[in-house]
C-alpha cells in the first residue's frame, strides 16, 4: 500500500509547502483555499541517491523530472493520465509525446511552479 500525502504551492505567495506544513500550519483553511494548488505523492522516488535524499527523492505530481526510455533521455511533468501516473513531455519534446510510467525516472530536477523554465 502506498503513502497518501500532498504538497501545495500557494500561489498568492508563490511558495511550496511540504505536506506536513499544510496541516501543522492551518494551511488549508477556507480564507486562502482557492490560492493552492494540491500535489500528490505518486509513491515512488527517483533513482538518484545523495546525502540528503539516500534512499531517492519523492516523486509527486507537477515534478519536472528526467527519465530514460529506449535509450533516450526525456524531461517533463508528472501527471495523473487515465488510470496511472504518468511523464507529460509534450512541453520539451514539443510533439505531444506522453511517456507511459514512471519507472524509469532518474531524477527530479524541479517543479512546475518555481521552474517552468525547465519543460522549454
């Protein structure tokens, strides 16, 4: 069974919350609910192993991430397609591609909210 978490970004104040801070800190609260944008945890980590991730960084929607399929390397967005996660790489490829799954995904190199830049 995999864990259900969420992150958010607030986009008033332009600023990513991880999912522990949303609750601790009455972030979900009615007086700004319509500023976040909710991320979930896919369940899964990268594969890219340091000191402060050892085991791989999450992985949860709206990551900009780099995954290897056939040999060639793919960056774009985690989204929920259908019925599984899935890497949206139809911003970089610019052909409207959709890598199917999430298996292969090296690493998490940013999020769609403070590095759009990334998926150009």
């Amino acid at each position: 069974m995999r864990e259900i978490k969420f992150r958010a970004w607030r986009r008033d104040l332009k600023k990513l919350y991880p999912s522990w801070d949303i609750w601790v800190t009455n972030l979900y609260d009615f007086e700004f609910a319509d500023q976040l944008d909710l991320m979930q945890y896919t369940g899964l980590k990268d594969c890219k192993r340091d000191v402060v991730h050892p085991n791989g960084q999450e992985i949860y929607e709206g990551d900009i991430v780099r995954t290897l399929s056939r040999g060639w390397l793919f960056t774009g967005a985690v989204v929920w397609k259908r019925d599984g996660w899935d890497v949206d790489v139809e911003k970089s490829a610019g052909d409207g591609l959709w890598y199917g799954g999430l298996g292969d995904v090296q690493e998490v190199i940013g999020n769609i909210y403070e590095n759009p830049e990334l998926l150009t």
